[in-house]
C-alpha cells in the first residue's frame, strides 16, 4: 500500500493529547498503548463517510499501536476505572496508524 499523507497523524495527536492506557486481552500478555478517551458522547466516523452517535464510554488509538483486540479485553486504568471493550469501528483512514474507535464499558 501507498504511503498516505495521514501517515503519522493519529500517532502524532494521541502522542500530544493522549494517555498511556494498558490493554488486558483475554488471553495473552498486558500491553500498552497511548490513546484519547471520551466519557461524552461524540460523533465517530464508521470508515463509510458516514458518521455514529456514541454515547458510550470511547478510546481513539492509533491502529499500529494494537496487538490484537477483541471483545472482552479490558483497557485501564482510566481516571482510576477498568473497562471492557465491548466494540472497535476503524475510522477509514487510509493512514498506517489511523485511528480505531473502540467503545467500553465500565467493569
């Protein structure tokens, strides 16, 4: 795949506004990423140009910084709280590290 002019910029703004948060797959070892959280509902992009309404607790990551997320996996602490991933909407960026919506609840 070509290289975008994206390339960079979700890892660049998650680097500037974001915070380290650990990732708790189900199976396998705990890993850390530097992501953006949203407790307020905020409009997400579904990679169609179309946008969604979540209302749901959100972590915007950079998709290069994922090992591998599924469902159950849990991601905290944030703001003293553990959560679980509940779901994940690429945001159609053609960017290497684009970001990836990923909608929580709290555990």
């Amino acid at each position: 795949m070509a290289n975008s002019v994206f390339d960079g910029l979700a890892s660049t703004i998650s680097n500037v506004l974001g915070e380290t948060i650990i990732i708790t797959p189900v199976s396998g070892p705990a890993y850390a990423v530097v992501a953006l959280f949203r407790d307020e509902p905020t409009e997400i992009n579904n990679g169609d140009g179309r946008t969604t309404l979540a209302v749901l607790p959100t972590l915007s990551v950079p998709k290069d910084q994922l090992v591998n997320l599924n469902v159950g996996d849990l991601a905290g602490p944030i703001n003293g709280k553990t959560y679980k991933v509940i779901s994940s909407i690429t945001a159609g960026s053609p960017a290497a590290d684009g970001f990836v919506d990923i909608e929580l609840e709290l555990v």
